[in-house]
C-alpha cells in the first residue's frame, strides 16, 4: 500500500526508486514490524492481564512452571498484527503469494484463537475437540494446497526438489496436495508442541525465518538461482519482504516473551507461524529444506511420537517428559540453558540448510 504510492512517485523524486529493491523494503519490514510489536506489546499485555486471558499451568508438568500461573497469553494475535500491518504497508500486494500467505497466518491464527479461547475465557481444558482442530487446520491446508498446484504461473507446481542435488526433482503430480498438506499441517503442530517454556519457539521461528528468507530470496532473483543452480520460481521473490516481516516480529516478541515470559503467545501465535512457515518451504518448494532449517520443531515433534508409542505399547516412557524440552528441564537444566542451547542447535541447522545452496 504505502509501497505501491511512494514507488509510483518516483519519476518526480528519483530517490523513492529505492523502493523498488526487495532488499530494502525487507529491511524496513523488520524495522517496521519490530516496531509495532515495541508499541503495542504493553497495551496489549495490559488488556490481557485485565480480562484474565491468562495461563493455566498443569500440575504434571516441571514444578519451576507453576510460578507462571497468570502469565497473560494470546500474544500471537500481537504478531499476527504486526505481520499483517508491515506487508500491507511494504509488501506488492499484486503479488498473489502475499495474499497465500497473509491467508495461511490468518486461518491458522483462527484455528489457534478459538482453542485457546475455549480454554482461557470459557474455562475448557479441553479446548477444541482434536477431530475439529486437526480438520480445520487440513482443511486450510488443503485450500492452499489445490490453488498452488493449479497456479498456472508455477512451471514447478507439482515438483518435489531434494537438496545437495541440482538435478534430484520429482513431478508428484496430484499427489503434490496431500503432500503440501502433511507439510503446512506438519510445521503448524510442531511449531506448537515446541512452544513450552519461555521464548523458545519464538526464538527458534526467528532462526528459521532468516534462513528461509536468504533462501526465498535466492530463489526468486533469476541472476542468483542460475549461479547457485536452484530452482528459479518467478514472483516468490516478494515474500523476502514476509520473511522480514515475520522476523521484526519474532525479535519484537521475543522482547516480552524472553525469560522469564510477559506473555506467553498461545496457540494463536505457534500454529499461526508454523502454518506459515510450512506454507512457506511449499510454496518455494523448499520443504525437505525446512525439516533441516526447523531441525527442533522436527525433533521435538518425534518426542512425543516416541513417547506416546512407547507408552500404549510397552507401557514405559523413553523421556522423563515429552515435548523433549521438558526432559532436558527434569534432569535439572535450568530453563534459560535448556532454551540458549536449543537456539544454538537451531542455528547450526540453520547454517546447514544455507550449505544446501553450494553443495550440488
């Protein structure tokens, strides 16, 4: 919106050609977003505290969490603000992807906020049903899905790229919906299961945007995508500027949600973020890349598989607790080590994912 105004001016004020380089309106879609998220987090916060929109901390889990009992939560919707306020501004809003992905933020986020408000303002410790929550979220999922794989402008709609391999694309054909929805649906709930102790999901999210940003990046500029041998895809370019937006917010939030937490950002925030992360990897055909570059959401989410498996089969647990997080905190890792060590694993991934570009 504002982009598209300043950048049609520029024939009278040449400096506003500026505008035209998605690397310097990515920049100003951190700073913006970063922004936002500075301004509005106390109100925000403050209002949650006053409605009582607060968290409930279950007796089951590691005795050092019952002290954030009352922590404000639905934070997400503050990130999800400051998403959507910094693409309208800086974002091409001709580009039909930003419109993808301002649909997955705002449909996961939905899913998100009814289940946290079931089990916040109507006292449901249930929240939303599974078989509700779940097919809501394939659904979604599947609507993105279908209108990707029917883009007529993606000569690659249907195509499974495998990094380190310059030459390694399978045509999945139809099967590319299901795929795409095991992906978006795969990233949302892991993006949530990680979203147990202060700032670590929205740390590790951080990570995994910046990486997958210099990748989206790549694979929209025709120049870069010949060099590296990637998969040129015209018109993903733009959503650098959603990558940096998703950042600014990310580190705005974190402000608040480090340890020990403000506001805890719900359901609402995690499935939000990781609906758009997956939706992301599938629309710049990186998704083998994002189960590296979200290397924690993946282990994480293997936790609990193995621990439930193991459970209902042999009756025994393999982790102290599941998600993983909670089992490095029962062996008496204090919270904020249990947190910076994670980050820092996610930072290697992240660098590993990058690698996939030269290794060919």
């Amino acid at each position: 919106m504002l982009y598209s105004l300043l950048y049609k001016l520029h024939d009278w004020f040449s400096p506003l050609n500026v505008f035209r380089y998605i690397t310097f309106r990515t920049a100003l879609a951190v700073i913006t977003a970063m922004l936002i998220t500075f301004i509005l987090g106390p109100s925000i916060i403050k209002r949650l505290r006053r409605f009582s929109v607060t968290q409930h901390i279950r007796d089951d889990g590691p005795q050092t969490h019952l002290g954030k009992t009352g922590t404000p939560t639905m934070g997400g919707v503050l990130i999800i603000i400051s998403i959507l306020i910094t693409i309208l501004l800086w974002g091409d809003l001709t580009n039909a992807y930003i419109w993808v992905m301002a649909f997955s933020i705002v449909g996961f986020g939905a899913i998100g906020f009814i289940d946290d408000y079931l089990k916040i303002i109507k006292k449901d410790s249930k929240g939303l049903r599974a078989c509700y929550k779940f097919g809501a979220q394939i659904s979604l999922a599947l609507m993105i899905g279908m209108f990707l794989y029917m883009n007529p402008k993606d000569p690659f709609s249907a195509v499974l790229s495998v990094p380190f391999f310059k030459k390694w694309l399978f045509d999945l054909g139809w099967f590319y919906i299901p795929f795409s929805v095991v992906v978006i649906v795969g990233s949302s709930n892991a993006v949530n299961l990680t979203d147990g102790i202060d700032g670590l999901a929205i740390g590790l999210v951080g990570i995994a945007v910046l990486a997958t940003g210099i990748l989206v990046y790549i694979s929209g500029n025709f120049k870069f995508s010949q060099y590296l041998q990637v998969l040129y895809l015209p018109g993903t370019g733009e959503l650098t500027v959603l990558c940096g937006a998703m950042l600014g917010a990310s580190l705005g939030f974190l402000w608040y949600n480090s340890y020990p937490a403000d506001v805890f950002m719900g359901d609402v925030g995690s499935l939000s973020l990781g609906g758009s992360l997956g939706t992301l990897a599938v629309i710049t055909k990186h998704e083998i890349v994002l189960a590296v570059v979200g290397g924690i959401f993946v282990i994480e989410t293997l936790s609990v598989v193995l621990q439930v498996s193991s459970f209902k089969l042999t009756g025994k647990r393999i982790f102290r607790m599941a998600p993983i997080h909670h089992h490095f905190e029962l062996k008496g890792w204090p919270e904020p080590k249990v947190i910076v060590r994670f980050w820092i694993v996610g930072i290697m991934l992240a660098l590993l994912s990058l690698a996939t570009l030269k290794l060919r």
